[in-house]
C-alpha cells in the first residue's frame, strides 16, 4: 500500500494549515474576507479523508448558506479528488475514487436540507410521514395567512373585546400582517408559545403593584391636602385637589378604564390641581409628580403601572390568537403531509430530546463544518450544540467559520451573537480559535489603505466597559495581512473631498450633496475616458458601487446629461419601474373600473398621452353648452367620474384638438381592453395595450429605452 505523501496537501499559510489540520480538537474560525475560508473547508474535508481511512464520506457533514454555496464546495471537492487521484496508486488509489464515486451521496448541504435528511432517516421518532411535501417559502405563507384571517375572523365574531380594539387601531390589514411576523420571528427563535406566555406575564407589572403604588399616591395625596398653611396660588389649587380628588381616586382604581377619559382626568386635575414645587408644598409635589403627573412628557408611576397592565392583556390576548394560528397552521400542514423550512429545524430538535436518537445521529456523523456561522440562529446552534458538545457526542468533531462583521441577515432571525456564543462553548469543551486575516483578494495598496481607514473608524470615541460594548454588537478593528501581489502600478484609491458640508439635519442640503458628489463622479469618470489622453478606459470598464440606492436616481439624471451610458443593476425594484407602474395601473383599471387613480395615470402614460391640461378638464370643466355661463367658476367645483368623461370628451369644454384625437383613440382602446378583460389572460391584455398604442415607440425614445422595452417584455 502506498502512503498519500505531503505534496498532496495543498499549500496552506500557517493560520490556514492550523485550521484545516487540528482534527483531535473543536475549532471555531474566523475568517475575514478574501481570507480563503472555502479553501480551508475543502482542505479539511480532504484531511479527514486522509487522516481516517475508515471513514465513509457520508459520515462528514458540511453544511453551508446556499445550495448553490453547497454545489460550489462539491465540485471543488472533485477537483481536490482528482488532483489526489493523479499520483496516487494501488490501494490508496481505490480508496481515493471511491470516495469520489460517492461524492455525490455526500452530506453537503444547507441546514434546512440536513435536518430534512434526519428527519427522513427517524420518521417513526419525528412522528410524520417520510415522504413529507416540504412547503416553499410562497406556499407556507399562503397557508399561514389563511390561518391567521380566520383566527381573526373566528375571535372578532366572538366579541373578543381586546382584538377587536387592535383590529380597529391598527386595522385589519396591518394587524394581520403583524401577527404573521410575529408568528415567523417567534418559531425562528425556537420559542414555544406557552413559553412566551410566561415570559410576558413575569415581564409585566401585577395587579398588586399597581394597587400598591395607588396606595403610596394615596398617602402622598393625604398629606399635601394635610399641609399648614399654603400661598393664595397653592392655596386654591389644593382646594381644587381636595374637590375632586375623590372622582380622579375612583378612577384610578377601576379595572381596566377607558383609556381616553383615564389621560383625561389625570392631564386635567394636573392642570387645575398642581402647585409649583416652591415652599412648603414643594416635597409634596415633587412626590405627586413621581406617582401621578410625571414630568408633562410621561405620566407618572400610577398611570404607568396601568398602561403596563393594559399591555399585558393585549399581549395575553396576541398570544391567544397566534396559539389558535399556531393549531390552525399545524392542521392544514397535517393535512397535506408537508413542513415548512422552520418545522424542519425544529422536529429536528425536539428528535435530539430522545437520547436513542441523538446517539445514533452522532455514531452516525462523526465530523461537522459548518460555514457562514455568524448568519445562524439560536435554534441552529441548539442543533450543533446537541449533535457536537453534548455528553453523547463525545467523538464529533465540529468546525464553525464565520466573521461577525459579515453578519447580514438579522431580518431573517440569525443572531450575530451565536458565533461568538458557540465559539465561547468550543473553547470550553476544549477547542482552538483560529483567526483567519489574510487576504487572497485584493492587492497589498487597498489592504494598506482600508487597514488605515478602518483603524480610525473602529476607534471608540468614548470609554464603554467590556461587558456593554458586547451587548452592543461591538466588534474590534482586525487588520488584514495582504497575500496577493501588486499588479497595478497607479493609484488604487482617489478621494473626491467636498469641501462643502451641509448640515445634517438639512433634507434639501443632503440631496445637494448628492448631487454634488454626482457632478464630481460624473466629472472623473469623463475624465478616465477621455480618447485624447494615453491609458484612457472605456465606460464599460467603470462601475458605481453605493452603501444605499436611495438617491440613485439623482446620480442617473447627472450621468444622463453628462452623456454617459449607464445600466442600473436593480437601482429601482422591478415594479417601482416607471413603464411597470404604468401597466400595473392599466391591470389595475381594468380590474376595477371605478378606480379613479388608475385611470388617470393611465391617461397622463404613453398608453394614453394626455395632457395636464385636458385630465383636469376632464374632471371638472364645464359642459360646451355651459362654457358662455356668467357663473363659470362653480362648474369647476363639480367633479365628473373620470371614465364616464372620456367616453363624452368631445362635449366638454376647454380640451384642445390634439387632446381630443388622442381621447379618441385611448377611449377606443380601453372599450376594446374592457371587452378583452375577462376572456384574456393578462399577458395577452398587456400585449394587446403596448401593440395598439404607441407605448413601446415612446419608451424607447427614452435615455434608457432598451433597458425600458426588456423590462416592459419581462412584465
């Protein structure tokens, strides 16, 4: 048999080598960019291979963001294996090519695609069925949303009094679509709804404390009206107090009072009732105002308790219902024998409770990688946490990379905090942390000067202890080491410096300043692609990269009149186009043709090419025959509906010839769309709109026509 010799291994730095070869030890990577993180994990892929010969390669587990990350390190895996398979020969040349024979039955893939194959090998354990339909993200929502309207529905017909005040505050549509957010953020972090039930009731004020600070305000309200002798000011306020102390008491103490008159009364008897904080009764009130008043912005502890025990009812309530979408939720996936991608998570987890499962899982897969581990969540590091540190896992191995600087998806549910969390467990389980700061990517000139630039940035502009700066999100300044050489001679780095610093807090000074920095850009980029001079770059070698595409469109209009072509990647979403929006409002006319605003963008669009001028005649001038009337003002204080007057342009007044040729001619291609409407499919409506009128020439003629014409087709 012939040993796999070092020339094998790829060449790795010394940080690299330390993370892809400890083996006997839990590592946690953290790898910046252009570090060669993929590099490391192919390299310890193969070094377990090579390390335990017999290892079956679907007894390693390396799970990655994306599927398409996932096919990525598969065919870098094959290329590894083939260069190993080169030299090798006899024995080891057999197990080397079965290994990649079985490649393709390898455990690389996402963690939702993991936890989908345990559940499938424990079906009985899970309790579901193992052919299960796994829902896509559309079609879970689908059925989600239905069962949060009919919980809605069902707990609004039963007269539930606290759900009905949020679906008339927030409205039924937005409190529907708070309580599916809700609902995902809750299940993306493994919280159970008893759970949560418990936590609110310990998170919020009981109905004994509130009885006791109404108690202390009642002593503290006997002894200002107790007070020897007081100014003829304070002295008519107290006789105010003393009056209707008694009324605002009552209220106080009411079970759940109507919140409107509650803030009344209290903002009132403050206004009558309450002296200045100046002698005798200035303790007095300076205790009221801590119990009662507050401070003219909060109220004070009394009303607060109360508007605390207010919130722990609607929360009470909340949970009830997202308890009843929760079962009505589980019913319809039961029904079709299909997960969504959290329940693949969480079965997954509540399988590892049974020791006799979690054992064999971990007999089973015996290494882990984990890559991108700063976009994980809680219920994922649960996951790793079982199969890799608990008690019955004492022979897994488990690698972890991640960077918490990289970390971007909090709005999915990953908690940057994990990394740092699961590092923190391997390291006391007895693992290395490896850091990885070299860069592969850019040259020696850019590292040189972002490790500058970022130095400062990272700077603390005031002292924050230890133990804040991480409940903050702070991460340290960590300094890249260039390893790529120097390939471009020139500047790498310009700064355009505005000398001019408009206020912050000035809306039009900033889109000034964007548009200053456009003309600049604009300037030195005609400037690099000026044919005269030696070196010159064409267009297409330029790009604009922005922290935000907030004021994309104003750097368009300055490249526009600078006449410098341009294509904006997805500056704009596909349906906030101009020539989108303008089919969009067609479809949404012709849905419904009652829909005013529809139809008038449709008339002042290419589709229909009127003017300002005729869509407000339209609306509201007189009729020809009334055009001589002395009292002509008031004819224009009488709206028409705008289809009706289109249909009858030609007697209304103060519209130009031109303007009428062209209601002619959308008036014509509206009454034939409406006959169309509901025996087409709308692709061939949209069609049938662009090919009739001169949509398709007119968007053309624009800057970016082509770009237009590709977007109106995409639609």
């Amino acid at each position: 048999m012939i040993e796999i010799q070092p020339a094998h291994k790829r060449e790795l730095k010394l940080e690299q080598a330390t993370a892809a070869h400890t083996l006997n030890r839990h590592v946690s990577v953290t790898a910046g960019p252009g570090s060669g993180k993929t590099t490391v994990l192919v390299e310890r892929y193969l070094h377990i291979l090579r390390e335990n010969k017999d290892l079956s390669i679907d007894q390693i587990v390396a799970i990655t963001f994306t599927n398409r990350a996932a096919n990525e390190m598969r065919e870098r895996l094959r290329a590894g294996l083939d260069a190993i398979l080169r030299s090798a020969t006899g024995d080891e040349r057999r197990r080397w090519m079965r290994y990649k024979r079985t490649l393709d039955g390898a455990v690389i893939t996402t963690i939702h695609g993991f936890c989908a194959r345990l559940l499938r090998e424990f079906p009985v354990e899970a309790a579901i069925d193992p052919q299960f339909l796994l829902l896509d993200s559309h079609d879970a929502a689908i059925l989600l949303e239905a069962s949060v309207e009919e919980t809605l529905t069902e707990f609004i017909s039963r007269e539930r009094d606290l759900i009905s005040q949020l679906a008339v505050g927030f409205g039924r549509g937005k409190l529907s679509e708070a309580l599916v957010d809700l609902y995902r953020i809750i299940r993306g972090q493994g919280l159970s709804l008893d759970e949560l039930a418990e936590r609110t009731v310990a998170s919020h004020a009981s109905d004994e404390s509130h009885r006791d600070e109404l108690a202390q305000l009642d002593r503290t309200m006997t002894e200002f009206l107790g007070l020897g002798r007081l100014t003829p000011v304070a002295e008519s306020k107290r006789t105010h107090a003393r009056t209707n102390w008694p009324a605002l008491r009552e209220l106080l103490q009411a079970e759940r009072p109507s919140l409107v008159e509650y803030c009344g009364a209290i903002e009132s008897f403050r206004a009558s009732a309450r002296p200045n904080k100046t002698g005798t009764a200035g303790p007095s009130v300076e205790q009221l105002d801590k119990r009662l008043w507050g401070d003219g912005k909060v109220l004070g502890l009394v009303p607060q308790l109360c508007f605390d025990l207010f919130a722990k009812d609607f929360s009470a309530e909340v949970i009830h219902v997202l308890k009843e979408v929760d079962r009505r939720y589980r019913d319809r996936k039961e029904g079709l024998s299909a997960l969504d991608f959290e329940d693949l998570q969480l079965r997954a987890l509540e399988l590892f409770s049974q020791p006799a499962v979690l054992g064999r899982a971990t007999q089973r897969y015996r290494f882990f990688l984990v890559d991108e581990f700063q976009d994980t969540n809680s219920v994922q590091r649960e996951l790793m946490n079982r199969l890799a540190l608990s008690s019955a896992a004492a022979q897994s191995n488990l690698f972890i990379v991640g960077d918490r600087k990289q970390s971007i998806y909090g709005f999915r549910g990953a908690d940057v905090d994990v990394f740092q969390q699961m590092t923190r467990a391997l390291t006391d389980a007895g693992g290395i942390e490896q850091p990885l700061h070299l860069n592969f990517r850019s040259q020696p000139s850019l590292i040189n000067f972002f490790n500058h630039v970022f130095s400062r940035l990272f700077q603390l502009e005031e002292p924050i202890a230890a133990e804040e700066l991480s409940e903050l999100g702070y991460v340290e300044f960590e300094a890249s080491n260039e390893q790529r050489e120097q390939v471009d001679s020139g500047p790498l780095v310009e700064l355009l410096i505005d000398t001019t610093a408009p206020a912050e807090d000035d809306p039009r000074a900033q889109r000034t300043a964007a548009d200053r920095d456009a003309r600049q850009l604009a300037q030195r980029i005609l400037s690099l692609t000026d044919p005269s001079v030696d070196g010159h770059r064409e267009f297409r070698d330029i790009a604009l990269l922005f922290r935000a595409m907030t004021d994309v469109q104003i750097y368009e209009s300055v490249l526009r009149n600078a006449n410098i072509p341009f294509q904006t990647v997805q500056g704009k979403g596909f349906y906030q186009r101009e020539e989108i929006g303008d089919l969009i409002q067609l479809l949404r006319f012709l849905d419904n043709k009652t829909d005013e605003l529809a139809l008038a963008a449709v008339l002042r669009s290419p589709l229909g090419g009127v003017s300002d001028n005729a869509l407000l005649a339209l609306r509201c001038a007189p009729w020809i025959k009334d055009a001589d009337n002395q009292e002509l003002p008031r004819f224009f204080n009488q709206p028409r509906k705008l289809f009706y007057a289109v249909r009858r342009h030609n007697e209304i007044a103060f519209i130009t010839e031109a303007d009428h040729a062209e209601l002619d001619r959308v008036a014509d291609l509206l009454h034939r769309l409406i006959e169309r409407r509901n025996h087409s499919p709308l692709a061939d409506l949209l069609r049938f709109a662009v090919e009739e009128s001169e949509y398709l020439t007119v968007i053309a003629a624009n800057f970016d026509g082509a770009q237009r014409l590709a977007n109106v087709q995409k639609l």
